[in-house]
C-alpha cells in the first residue's frame, strides 16, 4: 500500500462515521450503513476496602467479548424543490454475540439516533429521539474513534437513553404517574426514561433546531416533550410536590481545516426530588462545556473541559448537599506504521464545591468522589473500512472514607457486583463504590 492510499486509508478508519452527522443526508435515496466492533476483553476488578483497611471484596478477574457503540441504521432524503427536503434516519444498536431484546440496549429500530426532520436555508428541524446538542458539541473534543475510548464516562457523568425523568416514576417514592394518572404504587413502564444526573443524553421526544454552517459556523438549540408529569395531587409525606422535568439544550460550533472549537450548556429542571415534602419540587441542574481539536496532519489532539452544578435538594435548614463539579478529559492520536497510536486521560474533582458531610450526594465530595480514567491503543489499518485494535484502559475511583462509600466510575465490560445505591457516577454498572478496573482488549471494527 503507497503511502498517500496509507495515508487516506488512517484517516478514514481513525474517523469512522458518528453515525450522526451535521445535516443527514446529501443527496435523495435510501442509504444503509453502520459499524461492527468486537472485541475480546480481560478485566481485573480491585479488592473493595474500607476507610479502616479492611477488604469487603476479593479482586476478581474474568473474561468477556465486549461491542462497544455498535450501530446500524437507514437514512432516507427526498428533495421537494425550493431547497426544502425532508429527512428520516433510524438506527438500532447490533451485536454479534449478544442476545439481549431490552429497549434501554437500543436494539430495535428507533433505539438510537432517530428523527423525521426538514431541511431548508432556514436549517433543519427534527423531532424524534436524538442526541442532545450538549453532547454532540462536547464530543467535537473527541479524537478517539474506537469504541475503546472513555467518552461520557466522567465527562457528561455517564450515557442514557430516554424520556425525561420523573421520580415519582421510580424507586419506592412513585405516587402518580403519566400526565393524569395518581394512584399510589403505579411505575412509568410505557416508555424508557432517561438517568436524572447524566448530561450525555439521547432524549426522546427530542426537538431540535440546527442552523445552516455559516464559514464553518453552526449552533443547534434542543428541548423536549415531557410526557411523564403527575397531577398536583401526586404528593407524599416525603417527596416534594408536583415534578415538571424541563431540558434545554444549545450548542455553537466552529470547523475550519484542521481545527474545530464547540462550546455547550444545558440546564434541567425537575429531574431531581428530594426526599422532604418541603424540598424544592424542581430543582434545576447545569452543565457548561469547552472542546476542541486540531488534526495537525501526523496526528490529532483534543480536549474537553466541563462543569457540572447539581442543586441543592434537601429539605429547609438541612444541610446543603449541591454539588458543582469539574471534569476534564485530554485525548490524541499519532499515526505509526500501518495505524496509529491513541491515548487519553480522563479526571475529575469529585465536586469540591459541596458541603463535607452532607447526606444525599449523588457524587460524593471532594476527595470522595474523585475518579481518573487512562486509555491507551493502537489500531492496525487493514483497509479503509477495517481495522484492529489493541487498547488499555484503568480506571482509578477514589477510596472509601467514614463518610463516603468512594467513586464508582465504570468502563464498558460487565459489572463485578451489585450496589444499586452507586447511581449518577459513569455508565450503568452496578460495581462496588471504590473499585477499580483494568481492560485489556483486542478487537476488530469494520465500518460500512
């Protein structure tokens, strides 16, 4: 292989479609396509130990084959003059080892990146079930395409998928659920909703603006339908009064040769209650994002920087337990030989800006919730739909103390164990608090 085709054949592989793109579609006609990942995985799990040193855990190793954002998806475009067009793309998680027919996997048709929408030179305008602006814009500082990479992990504090929350729809504190229904004991079952403390979202009933590019300029506005509200009568002894979830979602993005800079925020409002009748009903959330990157020709560098602000929801008099939280992430590529070399690294302060003690943190505080991730790789090019890889990644959560359990950011191979107390730190996972992880994985993607 010449080294221009070499050359052309990284590119293409390193920056495998996201399956998402500015404006979906160019041309009229139907298109199919989609991304395969395998990989083959040993995990090691650490010893759980107390603040007193003492292991509550035995370190575990196991085995796994592992798909990581596997996707398949059509998307269809029809011109209807004027330079209007109207749009459709759905796409569904796949595997090829797993059987697994849940709704929250995404694999059936509508379960990722979804929408009707229409075109023109006012931009375009979309309804269905999409990634939120926030998300896209922190992720232009992604530069790792594999699926070994640690995005929405500690930035974005974890994936979700689905409608906007509402706690009356979960735990044992459900009373009322749907737009009119009130009767004690009832579950939202009709439709997925999403976690009520991650901001790398894929909402449902997501309507989105997004503006034509202007000399690489583009910004996109989002907000969405809350389906699940309960009537003003929907009340406990300890849970505030009617919840009302409301998302917000802006983005601005710049893109000119090598470099791309997009900034981000997103507020929510109702995603959270606390547990006093005289807590605020619908506390409001926030998260600020910064990204970039530059393609320098032998390799790429980007950043992501971003703060997150959890209100305060105990009762009145109570101890503040708000949390404002820093996370940063830095990740490059380097082209070697047939392929490149990746790396990226992954930290956050565990929410210093909260009160030592409180009770009800999602995050823990301080030193108590601190977590880093490192990743490492190389990806072999075998054409320019092909590729190997070979990855690393650990992750570090913070120890356990007298007053926290520790952090429990999670990577992307099954659980070691079973603590549904750990919500609102990474992806689902179910790990004990404090553990750590270690991935080694050699995989294959094919793209088409």
């Amino acid at each position: 292989m010449n080294k221009k085709l070499m050359a052309l054949a990284v590119a293409g592989a390193l920056t495998a479609p996201g399956l998402a793109v500015a404006q979906v579609g160019s041309s009229p006609g139907v298109t199919l396509y989609g991304r395969i990942e395998s990989a083959i995985m040993v995990n090691t799990y650490s010893a759980v130990k107390t603040a007193a040193g003492v292991e509550t855990t035995a370190e575990l190793k196991k085995g796994d084959v592992f798909q990581p954002g596997n996707a398949m998806g059509v998307r269809g475009r029809e011109d209807l003059g004027g330079g209007t067009a109207v749009w459709f793309q759905l796409e569904t998680g796949v595997w090829t080892e797993r059987l697994d027919s849940a709704a929250s996997s995404g694999q059936h048709f509508g379960g990722r990146n979804s929408a009707i929408g229409v075109s023109s030179d006012w931009g375009d305008v979309l309804y269905g079930l999409w990634d939120n602006p926030y998300k896209v814009a922190w992720g232009a500082g992604s530069v790792i395409a594999s699926g070994q990479g640690h995005a929405g992990i500690i930035v974005g504090n974890g994936d979700t998928t689905g409608a906007l929350p509402n706690a009356k729809c979960t735990s044992s504190l459900n009373n009322g659920t749907g737009s009119i229904n009130t009767t004690a004991g009832n579950v939202c079952t009709t439709e997925l909703t999403g976690n009520a403390t991650a901001w790398s979202r894929r909402t449902s009933n997501s309507i989105q603006w997004w503006s034509p590019v202007f000399n690489g300029l583009q910004f996109k506005l989002g907000t969405a339908v809350a389906n699940y509200q309960s009537a003003s009568s929907a009340t406990t002894a300890t849970q505030p009064g009617t919840q009302k979830p409301k998302l917000w979602s802006g983005s601005v993005q710049w893109a000119r040769g090598p470099i791309t800079i997009a900034g981000a925020y997103e507020s929510h409002e109702g995603f959270r209650q606390g547990t006093s009748a005289t807590a605020v009903a619908n506390p409001k959330d926030s998260a600020l994002a910064l990204s970039g990157k530059w393609n320098f020709g032998p390799g790429q560098v980007g950043v992501i920087w971003e703060q997150l602000e959890y209100a305060n929801i105990a009762a009145p008099g109570a101890t503040d337990n708000g949390v404002k939280q820093q996370n940063i992430m830095l990740n490059g590529t380097w082209n070697v030989g047939p392929g490149a070399i990746w790396a990226g690294y992954t930290m956050t302060d565990g929410g210093k800006s909260c009160t030592a003690g409180a009770t009800g943190l999602l995050l823990g505080c301080g030193a108590d919730g601190e977590a880093t991730v490192l990743s490492l790789g190389y990806d072999y090019i075998l054409s320019k739909r092909t590729k190997l890889i070979f990855a690393y990644a650990k992750i570090d959560n913070s120890p356990t103390s007298a007053t926290f359990a520790g952090s429990a950011y999670y990577y992307i191979a099954g659980p070691a164990g079973n603590n549904p107390a750990a919500q609102g730190q990474g992806t689902a996972s179910g790990i004990q608090p404090s553990t750590d992880t270690t991935t080694l994985a050699f995989g294959i993607q094919h793209v088409f």
